[in-house]
C-alpha cells in the first residue's frame, strides 16, 4: 500500500515543508525482535507498554526494571515500547494541532527530573543495534500506522478526526489500539504478554470484560504482583526480599511525583494567578516598605541566552556581596516582565528553588500558549538547585523599553478579516509575541519589518500588548535587514545634528593649528619624545596615547 500523507505543513513561501506525517501499513513495517538473532516471541516473553503519566510518574521504577530485569530468570526477554501517543500526551509543547491542553489536565504536572533525557537514554542504550540479550526499547509512531488485513481491510483509525475528543479520551483509545496491533503484530493470543501500564480506572476495570487477553492493562502494584509471581524458582525468602526492594522503588516513585507537583504548584499557592501562571503586582507601598526591610530586591531582568523561558537576576545585599537570582517562566516567574526590564523580585525559599534547565529543546511547531515542559529536582539534584526568586513589581518599565523590530505572523481565514488585531514576532527571540492594533491592511504590512512599541501587558493574557510605529522596510531587502540590526543592538548612525556639530573648532582650508595658549598650558613633549595612541583603528575620539623616551643605561 502506498503510504499517503495525513499532514502537511508549509511555511508561507509553500515551498518549504516544515512538518509532515504519513500513515504507515502495519504489516509492512517490522517490529524490532527481542534480541539480535531475531528470534519469535514466545510465551517467556514480556511486552511492557506504559501510557504518558505512569511513565512520567514511574520513570525511575521502568528503568530500574529494564536494568535489572535479569532478576526475573522467567522472563526471557523484555519489551519496553514508547508510543507515540504517550509522548504527546506527556510534552507540554505538542506538535499537533489537534490535540488541546486547555482542560488543563496535564498543565500542571511538573516532569521528572531530565524526564526527556533519560527516556532518549533508555532507548539508546537498548535498542535493537545495542547488542543487549533479553531486552530492547523500541519507539512505536501508533498514531500514523495503519493495518492493511488479509482480506483488504484496514485500520481507519486517525488521530486528525478526533479534534474535539478529550485529551485524557484520545490518549486511552491510541493507548489500547497501539496494544492490539503489537498483539496482532507479534502473533496475536497466548505469543507474549502484553500489559498496559497505566492508573487510569477506566482501563483498569475494563481486563475483564476484554475478549482478547493477550492483552491486560496493570498499575503499578499489579505488575510488582505479576513479577513475583514470575519467580518460581525462587524461595519465600527471596520473594520477600524482592517484593520489598520493588515495593520501596515503587514509593519513591509516588513520593518524588507528589513532591514536584507540590513544589511546583506551591510557588502561586499564596496569591491568585491566572492561565500562565501571572499574578497582580504588588502595591507601590509594600513594594517600597519589602524593599526596605530587605524582604524585597530591585534588580534588571535578564533573559537567558540559550532559553527565553529562562533568566537571571543579580542583586546586592547589604553586605556588598552580589546574589544572582534564576526565574523561571514555565511557573509564571517572569510575572509579565520582559527582557531589561527593571523589577522587584521576592526570593522564594529553599525547598522551592529550582535547577535551570539550560538549552531549549528543538520542536517542529509550537504553539504560543503552550509552556514547556516544567523541570524539578530529585533529591539526587538537589545540589544543582539555585536560588529562585518571582517578579512581584514593576519600577518604571514602560518608560525604559526600547522599540522592536518585529515581523507579522501570517494569518488566513475568519482571523485575517479581522484588520485591527495583529500578532507580531519580534527579532529578538527573548522578547515575547506582541498583540498590535492598526489600520493598516494586512496586506501592505505583510513581509515588512515593523517598528512597534510595547504599551503594556493585561493580566489574563498570552502576551503584550502595542502598537506600530512605523514600516521598516521589506523581509530579505539587504539595507533593510542592516539596518533592522543596528536598531536591534542599539548602534545609532544618524548624522550628527546642528548644534553637536557646532561644538566642534572652526578649521581653515589651510588646516588647524593648536593655539599658542592651549599650548602654554600643557607639557610639550612633541620634540623629545615619541608619542603614540592607543585608540583602535577607525576611533573618532582619539583620547587616549602614550609617549616613550629612550636612555642609555651604563
């Protein structure tokens, strides 16, 4: 069958795709074996598949499991499958357009410690190529598979039809789907176990009522149960011992999931906050009466380098001393401050300071409401940790913002009708979208560099909100780019104006002289020494230079 597209996206030329996705026949496509020889599953075998939120709750267990799994010697070989489904259910930036997260189901759980790196771990270190006996880890695309049967017929299944089913819906068919074409795949009844890992009651309660039984769906305590039982060989004592060591594992889990969520949410727990997790100002008094009793620093805001959802702020105490502050916007740190802004900042305490997570991470598209994955330390990182602190106030922003080189997003549809909201994306990345008002036709500020000015930032919303100043030029036009980037890194090269020039000596064509009174006041070294400057080359201000003088030394 030929595989036929189910996605495509472009970038406004048309010409360069950016996302794409195909549907894949199942029965054309090979299921990575357990081990390299390739041999058939078998009743000995067990194919572990685990949903979005038990691998993000249980994440140290299923790693421990895949490590150690030559503690179970009736398991001969062990499968752990990463869906597709799973991961876009776990990552808070989504790729797809159809899926939603404005229930807020999954907003606000915060990840596993390096969650996106230990997973990618897992599978570089087990994978098929890895030459590990008895154990593989194996990515499954479940959402852009199709299965062509014998007699012609096939999966109809496609996650682009399903926009208005719920999140937590969605991610339970594709879960139990991806489990019956693995089965179907492998051999179908009695070939392997095949168990879903999740905590979801509405699969749990469904086992029985399921006709296929290659496949069963277990929780946690479930497959601790199915794994001692798997141990025959071993006796009560040994048992026990096992059970314990996984029973512990397995509370560690839970404690460490509550712990991230907790401290996660705990930071807004004092205040109101909205969607994105932004909180009123503080009055001017307190901010003045915090500041003086040293509760509250002022500081300017500097958005990092390598994530824009990351900055830095450094104060100095009392002492001299200089402290430097890390906010993070994924918890609403940033509190509608931007880049450069002066802000008043409130330490957060110790139990509640945070590791910063550093280089962003690469998607295909993201969508401007949607946060990224939160990151919280385990009692493994707590030694990363950095102070943290929140923005409760504003000093002066909206006079100390410059204006922004910016470009319009493009729009189609019941939006482009509408001529006076216009979302804009500035050159610089660490400054957020900006919401412009206009006049001005879509049409004639399309592919234009935009001077706009920040006006202010309402609670509730995604982004700020300002207005157009002027048109810049074309997108591409080289004079125009130039000069966009000159305005961006604050280099001013207008001419100089009438009264600056007027300060300067008057200079005769025959030249200019030092007068002789200038010269009575200075020490003349013109003739004695050799006098050079320091200034670079092409300096227009030739103030500094120095003088060398030779002696003979006997």
């Amino acid at each position: 069958m030929t595989n036929r597209w189910i996605f495509r996206s472009f970038q406004q030329d048309a010409r360069i795709r950016h996302l794409e996705r195909y549907h894949h026949n199942l029965n054309q496509t090979e299921i990575p074996h357990n081990t390299r020889t390739r041999v058939p599953p078998s009743k000995d075998d067990l194919i572990l598949i685990p949903d979005g939120p038990f691998l993000r709750k249980y994440l140290r267990f299923v790693e421990e499991l895949v490590q150690q799994h030559v503690s179970f010697p009736q398991i001969k070989h062990l499968s752990l499958v990463l869906l597709e489904s799973a991961a876009e259910v776990m990552d808070h930036r989504n790729s797809s357009p159809s899926i939603s997260l404005s229930s807020g189901e999954f907003r606000t759980e915060a990840a596993a410690s390096n969650e996106r790196k230990r997973i990618v771990k897992l599978w570089q270190e087990f994978n098929n190529d890895a030459g590990h006996e008895g154990v593989i880890v194996f990515p499954f695309a479940d959402l852009a598979y199709r299965c062509g049967g014998k007699d012609g017929d096939e999966d109809d299944f496609d996650i682009f039809h399903y926009e208005s089913m719920s999140v937590k819906d969605r991610s339970r068919c594709a879960l139990m789907r991806a489990a019956q074409l693995l089965s179907r795949k492998v051999g179908g009844n009695n070939v392997a176990n095949i168990i879903v890992l999740s905590e979801d009651d509405l699969l749990l309660e469904s086992n029985d009522s399921r006709a296929d039984a290659s496949v069963q769906t277990m929780n946690c305590d479930t497959l601790i149960a199915f794994l001692m039982n798997s141990c025959i060989d071993m006796n009560e004592s040994e048992k026990s011992l096992m059970a314990e060591y996984w029973g512990s594992l397995q509370q560690r889990c839970q404690d460490e999931h509550m712990q991230r969520n907790t401290i996660a949410r705990s930071v807004a727990s004092d205040i109101e906050t909205d969607t994105y997790g932004h909180f009123e100002y503080t009055p001017d008094d307190k901010l003045q009466e915090g500041i003086s009793q040293k509760n509250l620093f002022r500081g300017a805001l500097k958005v990092s380098n390598e994530n824009p959802k990351e900055a830095y702020c450094t104060i100095k105490t009392s002492d001299g001393t200089s402290i430097k502050y890390y906010l993070n916007e994924i918890h609403g740190h940033f509190n509608r401050a931007i880049h450069e802004d002066s802000v008043i900042i409130q330490p957060l305490p110790r139990e509640q300071w945070e590791q910063p997570v550093g280089k962003r991470r690469l998607v295909h598209i993201v969508s401007s409401d949607e946060n990224e994955e939160p990151q919280s330390a385990d009692e493994e990182d707590k030694r990363n940790v950095v102070p943290t602190a929140r923005v409760v106030g504003l000093h002066n922003a909206n006079r100390q913002r410059r204006k922004y080189v910016a470009t319009m997003m493009p729009i189609s549809g019941a939006l482009r009708r509408d001529e006076n909201n216009i979302l804009v994306v500035p050159m610089d990345f660490k400054i957020p979208r900006i919401r412009i008002k206009t006049r001005i036709g879509h049409d004639k500020i399309e592919n234009k560099r935009l001077l706009v000015e920040i006006d202010g930032w309402t609670l509730g919303s995604s982004g700020p909100t300002g207005h157009f100043v002027k048109i810049l030029g074309e997108v591409g036009d080289l004079n125009t780019e130039i000069a966009c980037l000159l305005r961006e890194h604050c280099i001013d090269l207008s001419p100089f104006s009438a009264n600056a020039l007027a300060c300067l000596p008057f200079v005769e064509e025959s030249g200019w002289e030092i007068d002789s009174d200038e010269i009575s006041r200075r020490r003349d070294l013109r003739k004695t020494c050799r006098i050079f400057s320091v200034d670079p080359n092409g300096c227009q201000d030739i103030d500094d230079a120095m003088h060398a003088k030779g002696e003979i030394i006997l």
